[in-house]
C-alpha cells in the first residue's frame, strides 16, 4: 500500500501468525503432557473457557481450580486426556493486530475415571491477546455435535440392546407363563 510502512518493532502478519501457531501448539502439548503449568502459562489472567460440557470457567484462578477438579484431584472425572487441534483458515486481526480470533476442529480423546475410552470431534473458537507482548489466550468454547457424537452413539446402542433384552425376556416370561397355565389346564 502506498505511505504504508511496518514499524521495525512491530511483527510482520506471517511472524503473528506464527507466533499463534506456536502458542496453539504449546496449549496441545500441555493438555497432552497432562502439564497443568504449562497450559495456565498460555491463559490470561482473565480467561474465559467454555468446555465442551458446558462448564464456564472465569479467571486465571478459576481455570486453575478447574483443571484440578477435572484432572488432578482426588475425585477428578477425566483420567486421561488428549487433543488435536486445527485452525480452519488463518487467525482474524483486530486492535492493531494485538487480538486475533480463530476457529477450528479438535479430536479429544477421554478416559474418564470410569467407563471405556471414547475420542469426541469438537469444534472450537479462541480469541488471543497480544496486548502485553505476547499471545495470551483470552477465551475459549469448544463444542461438540449434541446429536451426533459417541456419547450419544453409546447410549442409543445401550437402549437398543435393553429394549431388544427386555422383549426377548417378556417373549420368554410369556412362554414360560403360558406353558405353566397349560399344564394346569
């Protein structure tokens, strides 16, 4: 453009996008390496976090009791966890370049405390701050698909096998009840 110059101190949109990757990168590998430290490192303090079961969680601090309730504690639901994320297209601008809005697709794998294994697709939005030098996160949502996903998967199967279960021992109760009534007869 013309009369447009990039200050020297101030990083060309491939260094921004980079530096994002790079932080997207460490939050994976926290949440990965199961490094509660890590991943608070990459929020701000104050982070709002959406998870994928609707929890909401505001502030540094209470990310940080999150994450052992879920994770870490004595009575924590999740046992193990991992996660892959893609960004859809390359981050949004705003603020002079100091925020940046992405979205885009996870697998997470579970192992909760009890139950089998389960991998769940998500979809996921973060805003990123650059406002005190370097990317925080600011906020993220991750969602997952309330119809089509394998918790939902499971359960249908459950009822199926229950409902085929209880029809077959309602055949075998009626059989067993009839012969006993002809036998009498």
């Amino acid at each position: 453009m013309a009369g447009f110059s990039q200050s020297n101190d101030q990083p060309s949109i491939e260094d921004l996008h980079n530096e994002l990757r790079a932080i997207k990168q460490r939050a994976v590998d926290a949440v990965n390496s199961g490094s509660a430290e890590d991943l608070l490192g990459t929020f701000s303090q104050n982070i709002i976090i959406t998870a994928f079961n609707n929890d909401n969680v505001h502030g540094l601090d209470a990310a940080t009791e999150y994450y052992g309730k879920m994770m870490t504690g004595a009575d924590r639901y999740i046992k193990e966890m991992s996660i892959t994320a893609d960004a859809d297209a390359l981050s949004l601008f705003y603020a002079d370049n100091t925020i940046a809005v992405v979205s885009g697709t996870s697998m997470a794998h579970f192992q909760l405390k009890v139950g089998p294994p389960f991998d769940i697709p998500l979809r996921w939005t973060a805003t990123v701050d650059r406002s005190s030098g370097s990317w925080k996160f600011a906020t993220l949502h991750f969602s997952a698909d309330p119809v089509d996903n394998p918790l939902v998967s499971s359960s249908i199967a459950f009822w199926k096998w229950l409902a085929v279960a209880l029809a077959l021992g309602g055949v075998g109760l009626g059989y067993f009840l009839g012969r006993r009534k002809s036998r009498k007869a």
